[in-house]
C-alpha cells in the first residue's frame, strides 16, 4: 500500500481523527509530521458494552491507540519531552500499550527558553498578538531555521548537547534579560532537564524516515496524520495568524521523509461548518445566537487549551482553496449533526471584497481581512442522525446539504461524520 494524508482543511480541529478510525486496522504506521502540543485530538471509542472513552491526545499520534499500529513522531514535529511522557504516562494507566512509539532522531526538542520566549512575546505584543498556545511551539522552529535548534539526537552526546545550549544562551539570555526584563536560562538548568529524559527516550528514537519507506516497501500502509490545518500553515496560511509548520500535504513529505511520489491519497478533513482558535481573520464567523448554539452543540472548545473556539457557517471558498493546495482525493466531513434542528443552514459560496465578487481566495492579506461572505441558504433537517450508518439514512435535506457543499469544494466527500464516536460515520466511498 502507498502512503495516504490527512490534512485539515479548515483552520484546524476538523476531527481528523475521525478519518484515522475509518482507515482502522488497515494502517501499519501512523505518522505525526508537523507541530507540537498546540494542537489536540479527541478520540472516542465505544467499548462492547456501548459504554464510550475519550482520550485527548495533544503530542501523540492518535494511532498509538490502535491496537498493532506503529505510531510514529516524525522529524518535522517539535517535541516537549515532559509532556510526551506525561501524555505516555496516562495512557499507560488507562490500559493502553505505548511500546510501539518510533520518534525521528532529527525531531528537534522545546527546552524551557523556547516556552519562556513565547509567552513574554506575545505578552509584549499586545493587541498584535498573534494567538499562540504559549507552549514554545514557535520559537523552536525559529530555532530550528537559525540552525541553532536541539534535536532529540543531542540528548546522547552530553558534550554536543552542552556547545548547542551554551551557544544559544548567548542569544537568548540576552533577549530575555535585556528586552524583557525575565530571568536568564541557565546552560546547567538546561542542560541537566534535557539529559533527564535521554534514558528513557532512548528506545524510542529511530531513523523513522528509513522505517516509513521500508514498510512502504514491504506494502505496508503509513498514514501522515496534520497537526494544525492547511489555513494555519506558515506557507499557505492567514499569515501571519498562522502555525510554525508546514501542515499541508507538501508538509507531510518534508516533515516524514516520504518523498511525494509515494503519496497515494490526500484525505482533507472539514466540518461541516467552520472553527477558528485565536487571532486572525474568519470571513464566516458569527457573533449571535447563531454561533453560541454551534459552540455549545459543537462542544467546541480547544482540545489543548481549553479556549472556546470561534464559530461560523462553512466556506466553500476556503474548501476549495485547501482542495487545491494540498492535491485532495477525498473529503471527510465532520459533525454534520450539529446542524440538524435548523431551519435554513447557510453556506458561503464566494466574498464580497468591496463591491467585487471573489469566488476564489483573495490574493492578498488586507482583501481577506475584508471580505464578506455572500451565502446560500439550504433547507435544514430535524431528524436525529446520530444512527446513520448509510447515506440513504440520512433525511432528504441533509443529503442534499452534503451532495451541494460537495459540488462547491473541490473534492468528492467520501465519508461523513454524524456523531462523536468512532463508529458514528456515513462512508459514501472507502477511504483505501
């Protein structure tokens, strides 16, 4: 088997989990390419009995909870140890078997400055902040650009990992001290935590991009797992309200050592309507009743950092856009049953920039900033959905909803969410 992608198409927090589970126990490998821990998925798996657990997973690759599935943090992740083995510890204790864990030798490694400088400059930025989680996600892989970063393979060499923190205290120390007035980092503190962890990491650290392209070899599935989404990514993003990462298919390559070639299927992942955590623009987003009864019904608040996230109605325009930049095959679309008991469910089908139409993303930041969606209006439903497990069980307008919004993305949406379980999922076409 080839290699497949899932990529949020939206803005992040689209459930891509949700297409992880469909893929099941097909998947040999699943890969967490880009990203930090600012960035969570929720998983919910029903047990025999009916009964259901949730796992919020904010490092891991959800495939660590896939019995048989090697789950893998590829190079292009930034990696918090304590909250890996944090993460690792309370799955551990809820049963769950984390051996398989395979973590890229080039990852590079969030030390206690890169968090330090994250926080006091957003602080220092005000009313221009940019939104982040504060976790030291963007400093890093400004560190990792100015090639002064720590990679998880430093923690086995005490004297390289030593030069390293030394030479990058000297930058950053005076940052720290003399711009915003915080207290230096030292090189023992530093030093010391990171080695902390080296016993037990060992193990775990591989070549990975040689693992992934072995199992391709040997016919094996990968599964590339986005953290963020394609209009957080640093590239193709709302720059500068953006991640740190490439979180798009092109992404996925870079960030795994898969070259493209063996990308097989791109799988974009979007809900049914469209969420926002932080700063920047959102053409769709609601500020009524309208998007608190999304947020409540949606139960959307930040799987990582609890914040409440922003909602607005789906965006056709930033579908399409995804569709295109990331090469999509196929379409998820999740929590279509939060929609159910409107009476009219709109959609944006284009933006109003100014009196000109644009049916396609605006080419510069301050036309996006300004546009306004123009809506079309579908027919709701107030049938439960929740038991759909066939297309023809879904009502008449729900149907239609998915078979309109699919004409206007770019993509055919080959499976759709109706619930919060693992198994609450229409597939109109089989994902492999």
């Amino acid at each position: 088997m080839p290699a497949i992608a899932i990529i949020g198409a939206q803005w992040g927090d689209e459930g891509k989990g949700k297409a992880t589970d469909l893929l099941g126990s097909r998947v040999d490998y699943v890969v967490k390419f880009n990203g930090g821990n600012n960035a969570g998925h929720t998983v919910v798996i029903t047990q025999p009995d009916g009964s259901s657990e949730k796992y919020a997973l904010h490092l891991l690759p959800s495939g660590i909870l896939t019995p048989g599935c090697t789950p893998v943090i590829g190079n292009g992740v930034v990696v918090d140890l304590a909250v890996m083995f944090e993460e690792l510890d309370a799955l551990v204790a809820r049963g769950v078997d984390v051996s398989r864990l395979q973590i890229s030798a080039n990852a590079h490694v969030i030390a206690e400055y890169n968090r330090a400088l994250d926080k006091v400059t957003e602080r220092f930025l005000g009313s221009r902040r940019i939104g982040t989680t504060g976790r030291g996600i963007g400093p890093t892989y400004a560190d990792k650009m100015n090639r002064i970063g720590i990679r998880v393979q430093d923690l086995f060499d005490e004297k390289i990992l030593t030069q390293k923190v030394e030479g990058v205290l000297e930058l950053k120390n005076q940052v720290l001290t003399k711009i915003y007035n915080r207290r230096a980092s030292t090189v023992e503190g530093t030093v010391e935590e990171l080695l902390s962890y080296a016993d037990r990491l060992r193990p775990m650290v591989s070549d990975t991009g040689l693992l992934l392209n072995q199992a391709l070899d040997r016919g094996e599935t990968v599964l590339l797992e986005a953290g963020q989404a394609t209009l957080l990514d640093v590239d193709h993003g709302t720059y500068p309200f953006v991640t740190s990462s490439s979180a798009t298919a092109g992404g996925a390559c870079t960030g795994s050592g898969i070259p493209p070639t063996r990308l097989d299927r791109i799988i974009g992942i979007v809900k049914a309507y469209t969420t926002r955590v932080g700063e920047g623009p959102f053409p769709t987003e609601l500020h009524d009743d309208a998007g608190e009864h999304l947020r409540k019904t949606g139960a959307e608040y930040g799987t990582t950092t609890g914040r409440p996230r922003r909602c607005g109605w789906y965006d056709a325009v930033i579908a399409r856009y995804a569709a295109r930049v990331n090469g999509v095959t196929d379409f998820v679309l999740t929590k279509l049953d939060v929609l159910t008991g409107l009476e009219q469910v709109p959609v944006c089908v284009a933006y109003d920039v100014d009196g000109t139409r644009h049916d396609e993303m605006p080419v510069n930041q301050s036309d996006f900033h300004h546009a306004v969606p123009i809506y079309e209006y579908l027919p709701g439903w107030w049938e439960d959905i929740s038991q759909a497990r066939t297309f023809e069980d879904l009502p008449a307008n729900a149907r239609a909803y998915v078979e309109t919004v699919e004409a206007m993305s770019g993509a055919r949406i080959s499976a759709v969410g109706v619930g919060p379980s693992r198994d609450a999922t229409v597939v109109r076409h089989d994902l492999v």
